[in-house]
C-alpha cells in the first residue's frame, strides 16, 4: 500500500521505482522511474495524480501478464541448438598450433553482454535478425573480441583483404 501511495509523490516515487529498478536488475523499472522523474519536473509535479495511476496500471499490468511477455524465448544454447550447432569446417597449421574453424554464431545487434547488462528478454537477443552463423575467420572480422582468441600465428593472415577473408571457403 505504502509503495503505492509513494507513486502519488512527485519525484519521489520515480526515485523509488529506480533504486528498486537497479536492486532487483529490472531496466523496465529504471525506465519507468526516470520517465516519471522527467514528467514531474517538466511538469512541476502537476502530472502526479494521473501519473500514479497509469505507474499502478502498469506494474499490475507487468506483474502479470508483462513479466511472461518481457521474459521468454529460447537460452543461446538452445538456440544454437535448434539452429544446427556448431561443426569443425578446418584446421589450419600454424606457427603456434592449429587453428580450428568451425562455424560459430555472432550476435549482430544486441551481443550478451548487453543483455545481462540491461536484463533483455532471450526472444529479443536470440533471434535470426540477431545471430548470424558464421564460420571463425567471418566471425573475427566482425567481432574485435573474436579476433583475440585466434592463434597468434594466425591473425597474420587474416583480414578483409588476408590471406583468409570474408570469401575464404572451408
């Protein structure tokens, strides 16, 4: 009851929604704070009455039916699972040890990273839009990250115009 009585006051119930937010991980609630933090000043706090009572609607509404919907969707195991997982296409001789390249999955837009930092759902990061499978040279092009776990023997020899390219068939 407090909590929602809290939403009535100006500023101080999209404070609270953000540091709720951020304990429990929920960007949907930082949002939500600073959205209403906004609308407040901007309206010198004049919005309260009907600002709380869509903030109520909404966290009854995202309680429910909301966290199914905000949640949900394939893990990126499952995904590459369903997507038909990985396989060897090569190993290539190097000057120190063999460099494997198989086909891996690279995400595009939103990486996982960003997902565990902003707690995204599984169906908005694990997605064909998102992933795209790609071989270990074409994933290291794309991904500065990638590119560090390849033998340092190769990565000489990769590049957009290397010896091993974006074209290089395995």
């Amino acid at each position: 009851m407090a909590d929602t009585i809290l939403d009535f006051v100006p500023i101080a119930g999209g404070v609270k929604d953000n540091y709720k937010g951020i304990n429990e991980g929920s960007g949907w609630m930082v949002a939500l704070g600073a959205g209403s933090i906004v609308l407040d000043v901007f309206t010198l706090g004049g919005s309260s009455l009907v600002k709380g009572g869509i903030k109520t609607g909404i966290k009854v509404w995202a309680r429910s039916v909301g966290n199914s919907w905000l949640q949900g969707g394939k893990t990126f195991a499952q995904y590459k699972a369903a997507r038909g997982g990985t396989e060897t296409l090569a190993k290539i001789s190097t000057s120190t040890g063999t460099q494997r390249i198989s086909t891996e999955f690279h995400h595009a837009f939103l990486t996982q990273r960003m997902q565990n930092a902003y707690n995204l759902p599984n169906w908005a990061v694990n997605n064909r839009l998102n992933v795209w499978k790609l071989n270990t040279v074409q994933h290291s092009l794309m991904d500065p990250y990638r590119y560090n776990f390849l033998r340092s023997g190769f990565k000489s020899d990769v590049g957009w115009f290397g010896k091993y390219n974006w074209f290089t068939k395995f």
